[in-house]
C-alpha cells in the first residue's frame, strides 16, 4: 500500500465517527453487500462518510492491508474496526451494534 492510501485512510477513520469503506456510494451501492450495511446504518440513523473503494484500485487494495480483511464493506466506529456485511447485520440482530454506538457516543436515530 502506498503512503498516500494509507493517510487517507487514516485520516478518514480519524476525521469521522462512523466510516463506511465500500463499494459505490451511500446513495448509489455497487454491491449488494455494501448496499445491505448502507441499508443497517441508516435504518439506525447514523451519520457516516462512504468512501469508495472502486475510485481507485490503490484504494481498493490499501483499505484490505490497513485492516488485514480481505472484504469490503468495512465499518469502521470511532476508529475501531467492527467488520463487514455478515458481522454488522449480526450485530444489528443481536442489539450489539445499537449497543456500541451508544457505548461509543455515536447519536443514532433509532
């Protein structure tokens, strides 16, 4: 990964309380994985900044070495990597994530 991907990244994590590296964008998801997290986070009304991947392959590639997750999407919360599509709509299930947000003082609709 170059350093120029790497700083974007992570000024992008340390800039926004809710991070969403994904396919497309919030209004236009190129994948239905992405486009499933996108549907989670505004069904609680949390405000967060898509970034997409297909923009640039450095981007594409640096967000999966930043991490060390193969996959995209990857929600990031207060600078904490939480996962992808299956994580975060198990999450969602379970009451975990409304429960992190509020643990991390992510204000949320819901």
């Amino acid at each position: 990964m170059t350093t120029s991907a790497h700083q974007q990244i992570q000024s992008d994590i340390d800039s926004n309380d809710v991070v969403l590296f994904m396919k497309g964008t919030a209004q236009f998801p190129q994948c239905g994985f992405s486009a499933a997290v996108v549907q989670v986070l505004n069904h609680f009304g949390v405000p967060f900044k898509d970034v997409n991947v297909l923009a640039s392959d450095e981007m594409r590639q640096g967000i999966k070495e930043f991490s060390s997750w193969p996959t995209i999407p990857q929600l990031y919360v207060k600078g904490e990597f939480i996962g992808g599509c299956d994580i975060v709509r198990e999450m969602a299930s379970t009451g975990e994530l409304q429960q992190l947000f509020k643990d991390k003082g992510v204000k949320t609709a819901a």
